[in-house]
C-alpha cells in the first residue's frame, strides 16, 4: 500500500481495542455469550477487529431497552425543535469525523477511498440533515367529519424498530434506516452486517456523544441466522426495516407474518440500463461503466443488464471494455484506487463462481473474466472488471444478481424490444435509459417497472428522492418524504363537540 496514507489516530486508537462490544440501553457490553467473531480488511484477508457477536438473548436485552426508552422514556415525547437539535449534533460529528469515518468504512469494506470520503461518509450526513429538518415539519390533519365533531389526525411514531442492513454501504445505510426512524420518534435495535459492523459501531458512540438518550438506539452485530432472525421474531418488536437480499428478504416477510410487523423490504435487483444508438455515446459509456464498477458493483441498483441497440452493440461493448480494462484496481486506502476488492472471501467465491457461470453459458469476457491476482493484490478478494458480450436474457448471469464488478451486454432492436427486455426480469429496482429523444426518454421512463429510473445517467441519489423497488426487488420506499410513512403510523381522533 506504498501510496496510502497513515491512518487516522481515532480510527487507530478505534481498531486497536482488543474488542468492539455492541451499544444495549446506552453502554458498551459484550455479547450475553461472551462469543466474538473478527471482521477482515478484504484486501488483505488479515483481521481488522474483533466484534461482540449477539444473538438471541442479546437482541433480546436491546429490545427490551428499546421498549422501555420508546414506552417510558423522552424521546417520543421530547420537543420536535430538542430531537432536531440532537440530530442536527450527529450531522456536525459525522462531519466533524468523516475523514476517519471514510478510513474505517474503506479498511472494513473494502471501497475506494475516495468513494467513501466523496459518497459514503457526506451522503450519511446529508441523511441525517435532511430528517432532522422534517421532525417539525410533520403534522396531521383536521378532518371535515360532521357539525357535532372535532375530528383529526394523529401522527404518530410506530414504536420500536428492528433494522437489519447490508456490507455494501455499512454506514450509509445505517443513515438511511436511523435518521427517518429516530426523527420520527421511534426507538432501534439495528443489526449490521456481519462483514462490516465498525462504521455503525462507531456512529453509536458518535450518536451517544449528541445526546440521544439511552435505549433510544442500540446496536447490535452479529449474524444473520441467529441475531438477525431473533429481531425479525421477536414480539416487541413493531417494525422492521431491512435491506438485502431478495432470498433473506422473502424470509424475513414470512418470519415476520407470526407477530403481523409491519415491514419493509429494499431487496436485490438486475437492472437494465438501455443505450440507444442516438444517445451521447462517450456519456454513455461513462455512465455505463459507473453503473456497474461502481463500489466493486456491490450495489443493488447496479446497470449489471446493458441493452444496446443493435446498430451501436460492438463498438459499444468494446469501448466498455477498454474502459474496464483502464480502471485502477487496487487496496481501497490507495488514493488512486478506482475499484477495490469484494467484501470477503464468500462473495469472492460467488462471483467468481458466476464468471464460470458464464463461460459454461456460452458468454465471452471481452474484459477481465476473473479474480485479480497482480502482484500486492495476491491476499485480497479482487475481481477484474469483466464484461461479458454474447449473453441472452434467459441466461442465469442475465436473470440472476452477482453483486459484483460483471456486466452483461446484450443487443436489442428497437424501443419495444428494449422495453420488454428491460421489464423481462423478476426485479424492479431501478433502470437507466441514454437517448438524446426527450419523448422516447418519457415513454419508456414509464414504460419500465422499476423503482427508480434514470435518463442520461446512472447511480444519481439524493436523500429528497425516494428510493425502492417494484416486484421482488421489495416494497416501501426510504429517503425522500415517503420514508416517513414506513416510520409513522395514523391515529383518528373523534371528539364530540
Ligand atoms: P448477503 O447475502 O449479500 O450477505 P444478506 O441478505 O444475507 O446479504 O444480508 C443482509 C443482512 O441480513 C445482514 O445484516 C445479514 O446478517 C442479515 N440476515 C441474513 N440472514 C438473515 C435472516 N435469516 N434473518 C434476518 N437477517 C438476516
């Protein structure tokens, strides 16, 4: 890592505790158990931490804590302008700490680090701004019922939540489950990725350190059968959040159906980005390639379906190709690093396996094809950045989500053909469509089932635009005012006058 540079102390000091223990009613403990479990740098394969593993007696405690801070404690009940003020002081001290923040996301996830300084770290704060500025926005309403009643609403917090999230933005989704629940008025117990617990850790003592009361938010790691499945089961539980998989999110839905949570899914996908030959082809190749190399292409949106019209399919695919030949791949702490390594050696394993997949199908690598193993990178869990020409939509690299730095080009005829390949998929999360037609762009940014849908360019997120899936890519909607519906729940009110 001869270009990288020294680590920050605070993310030292953080690392060199001989045991991260998870945040339960507002202090530091270690697992009921006393189990613990390490997390790995995935360039190296070496240890970065050892982690307090929770499981079902842990989850357990933190829920009860939750339950007593949301029935019995100030937060639901505090001042909207003092629950923003204590919001407002988490935004200043994940600013106040970003560069340490984005050191210890990029050592336990693996992105570049210039991903996480510009993405990661600055969209959480963004999350964390924008919610605080809703607490005093949100209101009910007075209802014209009849002359002899006073009839209104009641918006009120649901109580307490379970959210579980994922290893590709570990601190930025913690941010998009946190920040809308707590401004709301509810109580956690959230439950990180086994792969990358630090970042939320260290925003629970970042979060204590604004004031947020005890019990109010805990944290709980550990892994997804024991603690995950605990929190999704439990009675006092009254919402959960998750985002992840499509096969753990069908899961969690029957598991939840026994206690009736309410429940809301961010799930995979396989989204088509569709280029036609008229659009601005250098952007398009940009945006193309961003779409997928973005973050290791550990991404649930992820343009992983490249439709080209047939006329620009060749020359696209190998000016893609070049492109992905020409990134700069290497341990995320390097500045210059452009894709890092995947997150462990199990997702290694899955995408690899998926590049022999392809093969087997009858797919051509025009670019990479497998694990990165240059000098330095040897211990790390590296994949090229392949691009796979040759490739039918009912091929299962087509179908299927690979959660990693692989895209599969495909021709189309026209835009029927484009739009019935687009939607020809069991997800919906998002789309992208690159023409210089304006009408074209409406008809088909209508056309498609997706969540969200880009025009002229790809992986555009802001925290006002709400974010979510049609299909099996999930249901409920984060960011952006609908995510206060996930987190509030309507009360009517009658009153005889
Ligand atoms: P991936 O396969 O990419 O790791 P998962 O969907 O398995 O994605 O994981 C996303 C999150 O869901 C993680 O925090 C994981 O621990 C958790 N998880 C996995 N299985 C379960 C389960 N059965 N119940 C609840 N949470 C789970």
């Amino acid at each position: 890592m001869g270009t990288a540079r020294a680590l920050d102390s605070d993310v030292e000091s953080f690392l060199a505790a001989p045991l991260r223990r998870m945040l339960v009613d507002g202090r530091w403990v270690e697992a009921a158990s006393g189990r613990t479990f390490e997390t790995v740098n995935p360039a190296t394969g070496e240890a970065l931490a050892r982690v307090a593993e929770g499981d079902a007696e842990d989850i357990d405690r933190a829920v009860r804590a939750a339950r007593r801070a949301f029935d019995d404690g100030e937060w639901p009940r505090m001042a909207p302008r003092d629950r923003e003020r204590i919001l407002a002081r988490v935004v200043e001290l994940i600013e106040r700490h970003a560069a340490a923040l984005a050191q210890l996301e990029t050592l336990d996830n693996g992105k570049a680090i210039a991903e996480s300084a510009s993405v990661d770290i600055p969209a959480a704060a963004d999350t964390f701004r924008y919610y605080a500025g809703w607490v005093n926005k949100m209101s009910g309403e007075t209802l014209p019922s009849a002359p002899d009643f006073f009839t209104f609403t009641l918006r009120e917090p649901v109580g307490v939540c379970g959210q579980i999230i994922p290893w590709n933005f570990p601190l930025l989704m913690a941010a998009w489950k946190l920040a809308p629940a707590l401004a709301c008025g509810n109580t956690v117990v959230l439950k990180p990725a086994e792969q990358t617990p630090l970042s939320a850790l260290r925003l629970g003592e970042l979060l204590l350190e604004a004031g947020v009361p005890r019990g109010v938010v805990n944290i709980v790691p550990g892994f997804g059968p024991t603690a995950g499945a605990a929190l999704v089961r439990h009675p006092l539980v009254d919402k959960v959040a998750f985002t992840g998989s499509t096969e753990v999110g069908k899961e969690i839905h029957r598991a939840s159906a026994d206690t009736l949570k309410r429940i809301s899914l961010e799930l995979g996908g396989k989204s088509p980005n569709i280029v036609f030959a008229d659009a601005d082809i250098d952007s398009a190749v940009r945006g193309a390639l961003m779409g997928v190399f973005f973050n290791q292409g550990e991404v649930c949106c992820a343009g992983t379906r490249l439709l080209v019209e047939s006329s620009l399919h060749d020359r696209f695919a190998e000016a893609l190709a070049a492109a992905a030949r020409g990134m700069k791949q290497g341990p995320g702490l390097d500045p210059e690093t452009q894709i890092g390594p995947l997150v462990s050696a199990e997702q290694l394993e899955r995408v690899t396996g998926y590049l022999e997949l392809g093969l087997r199908e009858g797919a051509t690598p025009l670019a990479g094809g497998g694990r990165n193993l240059a000098a330095g990178l040897e211990r790390g869990y590296f994949v090229q950045p392949t691009v796979f020409t040759g490739v039918r939509n009912d091929m299962r690299i087509a179908r299927e989500e690979i959660f990693g730095p692989v895209v599969a080009v495909m021709p189309f005829r026209d835009e029927e053909d484009a739009v019935l390949q687009g939607n020809d998929t069991t997800y919906g999360l998002a789309a992208g469509v690159w023409t210089r037609d304006v009408s074209r762009a409406h008809r088909i940014a209508r056309a498609l089932r997706a969540g969200t849908v880009w025009v002229n360019c790809y992986n555009v997120f802001d925290v006002s635009a709400p974010f979510g899936g049609y299909k099996e890519s999930g249901y409920g909607r984060e960011l952006g005012r609908q995510c206060l519906d996930l987190y509030t729940q309507t009360k009517s009110v009658w009153l005889r006058v």
